[in-house]
C-alpha cells in the first residue's frame, strides 16, 4: 500500500511539474530583486559561473526550456548552447550553479513548479534544493547557487516568454515578457502635465528594452503595473507627465542605462519628477548610467499625497548621471518609511546643498499639502554620504 502510494506522488507531482510551463525560451528572472539569470561574461566555456544582472535580454540571459517528458525540463542557454549544471554533483546547501555540455544526467534536470503570483521554484531532480538568490542581494552581480527550499523571494522566479519588436508599440501593454524594441520611436500624444494621461507601454511583470518615447508622444510614459520591471536602454526625447511610474505593489522597478531630456519648452511643459513612486513595499533602482539631460524638478519622488498613501518606498541610485538642471535628486516621505541609498551620482557643476541630494518630506493623504523637512545625509531615510556624489 505505501509503495502505490508513493507510486501515485511521484505521478502527481510529474504531472503537476509538466503542467507548470510550457516549453520556450525564457529570461528568467528573480522576484526579490527583478535581475534575471546570466551566464557571466557571455562565457560559452563549459564550468562558466551563473549568476544574476540588471535583466537586459541578451542571449546569455535567454534559456531554452524544455520538458523532458518524466516532469523535469532541461534549461539550456541561448548564447553558449550549454546546460544549468549543478557543479560537480554537490548535493549540499550552497552548491554552485554552473554550465555544461548537456548530457542528460540529473543534475541539468529540473522540476520547474509554479508556485503562484506567476511564479516558479527550479528544483534539482539530482539533489532536491531549489536555485536561490545568494546573499538576497538588490545588486546585480549575485551569485545563483542552489538551496533548501523554503520558498522565499530569493528562489522564486518569473519565466518572461522572449517576444519579438512587434510587440513593441504605443498603448502595448505585456504580460510577463521580455521585448527588445529594437530601437523603435513609439508615442502617444502629449497633454502637458495632465496627470490622467494614458502609458505609453504598460508593464506586468515584464520588460522592455532599446526603445524611445517620442518628444511628441510621451504621454505618462511607461508604467509598471505588477511584478518586476525593468527598462533598459530606453530613451525619453522629451518628458510629457512622467519619465515612468512604479505601481507595483511590493515589486520592484528597475531603469538600467537610457536618459531622459526635457524642456521648459517642450510638450511637457514645466519641469516635473522623472520617476514617479506610487506603490507600497516597493522599490524603484535607476542605474547603468542612466543620464537625464535638460532642465528637471527631481529625479525620482515618493508620491506625496497619493490616496490611501503609505510606504515604505525605497530608492536605488548607483551609477547615475544627471547633466541637466534640476532642483533635487530625491524626495522620501521620512514618516512612511521610505529609504534612498545613493551611491556614485555625478551632478553637472553639483555644490554642496545645490541641488539638494536626498530631501525628507511628511507623507499625506490625497487631499493635502505634503511638508518638506529639508536636505538629509546619512539618516535613515536618506543612506548617502557626501563621498557618494561627485560633479559631473
């Protein structure tokens, strides 16, 4: 009797296994910090390291995966061709993730489990621990290794389909998807900073890059609606309400490279934020030397007076240019608990207090009149020190 029962597990748990994603090639990415998996350096040498980077797509970051017909899949790279590969058959916590020449053996066999909220658990069919993000790091450049599962945010991850340029258009809205543009001019219309403008690309757990937002078209820009976000490589030619805004509850939204210009003169009109804050336990990272040109208010602000407002917001600045004028980087509502960690901002002719860095402000509700309290440094709001920025 205990033998067909577990006759009949092992059945089940296949079946769910095979259920659970259809074969295709992927840009895998993690929930806890929106970077997706990367054979380091573009390697295609058997034993290259697997690792994780801000999620730009390319074939080191694409995998094929496929169902192997018992319930596990194979997940082969793009670029070097080559197999996850659990390194030299560790059956411990810790064990390096690497690839290999795939031959078929348990260790480049895995259990791919959706696990919810468009989600899923790798699993090793050789040693039954789940790949995790090591160190539970926000930067790119964390090492994969494999874990026990426990079912945290580090060894969940969202399997984005690889879609083509024409799903890149004004008013696309993608649903766990990577899309290169491909260097597409797309926009809207522009009404100036009319709040209630339409996104030029809406975002559901997905991501875009090399794509522009025309000067006439920019409309609210792109948002990012659920899941992780990513815009890599995405150029504004003029900001007409927002650059883009983060509405992702408890995701996170992360802008790798590109720039952002706008005019006092242009369709935008008056000089606003680039980034927008709305959602709650969430994060927004600009980094990859993102430059903003132009004249701008900020660069990113946690929403003042949203309704139901709260927090906490938190901000990644690493690697940042701001050749523009501007009258702050960062605006945190202090008393929801929002945090900015800035590091390695280069400000055009920057002085100590202009412009100011990283401003604390009271957080309230729709309705009211946010207060600004004033520039920070090294607080719990505002993680920055004097040797983080630098002119440009």
């Amino acid at each position: 009797m205990f033998k067909k029962f577990i006759t009949l597990f092992l059945i089940l748990y296949s079946c769910q296994s095979l259920a659970a994603l259809s074969s295709g090639r992927y840009v895998i990415v993690s929930k806890h910090n929106g970077n997706a998996l990367d054979v380091e350096n573009f390697s295609t040498e058997n034993g290259a390291n697997v690792m994780t980077w801000n999620t730009l797509g390319y074939g080191n970051q694409q995998f094929d995966v496929t169902a192997l017909g018992d319930g596990t899949y194979s997940i082969v790279n793009v670029n070097s061709g080559k197999s996850l590969d659990v390194w030299e058959w560790n059956a411990g916590d810790g064990a390096e993730l690497r690839q290999w020449d795939y031959l078929g053996g348990d260790n480049q066999r895995w259990w791919i489990d959706d696990r919810g909220d468009g989600h899923f658990s790798m699993i090793s069919k050789f040693s039954g621990k789940a790949i995790d993000l090591w160190g539970m790091s926000m930067y790119a450049g964390a090492d994969a290794r494999l874990y026990s599962y426990w079912g945290g945010a580090g060894q969940l991850w969202s399997f984005l389909r690889v879609g083509d340029s024409s799903e890149c258009y004004a008013g696309a809205s993608l649903l766990h998807t990577f899309v290169d543009c491909g260097g597409k001019t797309i926009g809207l219309s522009c009404s100036g900073d009319d709040e209630s403008q339409g996104a030029v690309i809406s975002l559901y757990n997905s991501s875009v890059r090399n794509v522009k937002l025309s000067a006439s078209g920019g409309a609210d820009g792109i948002h990012c609606n659920g899941g992780n976000c990513t815009l890599a490589d995405v150029t504004w030619n003029d900001i007409c309400e927002d650059a883009a805004t983060n509405k992702s509850e408890g995701g996170t939204m992360t802008i790798v490279g590109g720039s952002a210009y706008n005019s006092t003169s242009g369709y935008g009109g008056n000089p606003d934020k680039i980034f927008q804050h709305n959602s709650k336990n969430s994060t927004t990272i600009v980094t990859g030397g993102f430059t903003a040109y132009g004249q701008h208010g900020k660069l990113w602000r946690s929403c003042g007076n949203c309704t139901n407002n709260g927090g906490p917001r938190n901000l990644i600045i690493e690697n940042v240019n701001i050749d523009a004028d501007i009258g702050s980087i960062a605006g945190v509502n202090s008393n929801y608990g929002d945090k900015a960690t800035i590091r390695n901002l280069r400000i055009k002719n920057y002085g100590s207090g202009n412009p100011p860095v990283c401003e604390e402000y009271q957080g309230v509700q729709k309705g009211s009149s946010s207060t600004k309290y004033g520039e920070a440094w090294n607080s719990p709001s505002c993680d920055v020190s004097t040797s983080d920025v630098s002119g440009l």
